[in-house]
C-alpha cells in the first residue's frame, strides 16, 4: 500500500527516532509498504519519520546509482535501530533531493565511508562499512532517523535563499506526482 510522504515542515521530521522491537506491531507488512511507497515515487530511500512514524527505520533501494554496474548485492537493505558509528574519508559534495521536499536539490558535503549496526527485517544484526553513493544514500535515510534534513547541512545564507520554497511545501503549494500530508494543511482541518 502506498502511504503518504510527510513534507517539510511536520514536526515528526525533526524528532529523533525511538528504536523498536521485534514485537513491533504489522513490521513485516510496514516495511513492505514503504519499499513500495519508496518506489512509486521514484525515490532510492525512504525513511518511517517520512510516512508519519518516529522510528529508527529506514529502507534503501541504491539500484538505480549502479544500473551499469554488474554487481547489485547489498544495494536493497532494511534498517531497524541502526546507528552510523564512524564516517571517515575526505567530505565530497553530491547533489542530493528528498522526497519530503520536492523539487529542492542542494549540495552536500558528506564522509565517503560509514560503519553502521543495524539489524534487517529478520532481525539479524549486522556491523557493515559502506563507502561511495551507497553510504551517501544510508547517511541521508540515518539523518531522518536522527530529526535532520539535507536542508539541515547546506549553508545557512543558500537555506534562507529556499525559504520561500519550503514554505510552499509546507503549506502544500506544490504538485508532485506521489501522495503527500502538508503540515499547513493538517492543522486547517
């Protein structure tokens, strides 16, 4: 089933996450939903602040960076009560977007290489390093889990520059082609 994105500006996108656990109410059926929310709009993350929910999940589909790549392992993964305990490398800027702020894409300057924990959706634990797009992709899906947006690491003149942007998206002055919950909007009902 496909949810609605939570835009800029609801409070739920700035909280940091609770973890679960394996008790979780309708995990399975949740994840499943937001792999397909994910890619109905055409997203390769996608994080459960996103769809309303304050917990430490996140779900990634990287595929799309490494199309002409061979090698796919590794590149769709579940994230249950992850935590990112080392980024190291030289910064190097990539131009991201988020699928709770349409239309908005910003330099952002992020470590190459993260080492996480997490458990998948069998709640097997994993200690991995990424490197690359991929870890580019996990750091930005972490920092929703941690109430940070991309908008969160660009610079504060270039922020004050898109504010009359977030602003329309907050109030819902946009058109997308997936569905969303405009924080203006819920308040006026």
């Amino acid at each position: 089933m496909k949810m609605p994105i939570i835009a800029y500006g609801d409070p739920v996108l700035k909280k940091v996450a609770e973890d679960i656990t394996k008790e979780y109410d309708q995990l399975t059926t949740l994840i499943e939903n937001m792999f397909e929310t994910m890619y109905a709009a055409n997203g390769v993350g996608l994080a459960a602040p996103q769809i309303g929910l304050p917990i430490r999940l996140f779900v990634i589909d990287a595929t799309p960076f490494f199309e002409d790549e061979t090698k796919s392992t590794g590149l769709k993964k579940v994230f249950i009560n992850a935590t990112i305990s080392e980024e190291k490398g030289e910064k190097w800027i990539f131009n991201e977007g988020c699928l709770s702020i349409p239309d908005v894409r910003e330099d952002v300057s992020r470590h190459p290489d993260i080492f996480i924990s997490y458990y998948d959706e069998n709640w097997n634990f994993h200690e991995e390093s990424f490197t690359g797009l991929i870890a580019r992709v996990i750091q930005h899906e972490y920092d929703h889990i941690e109430g940070k947006l991309f908008t969160d690491r660009i610079n504060p003149l270039r922020k004050t520059m898109l504010r009359g942007k977030l602003d329309a998206i907050t109030k819902g002055l946009i058109k997308v082609d997936y569905k969303m919950r405009f924080p203006f909007l819920k308040k006026r009902r």
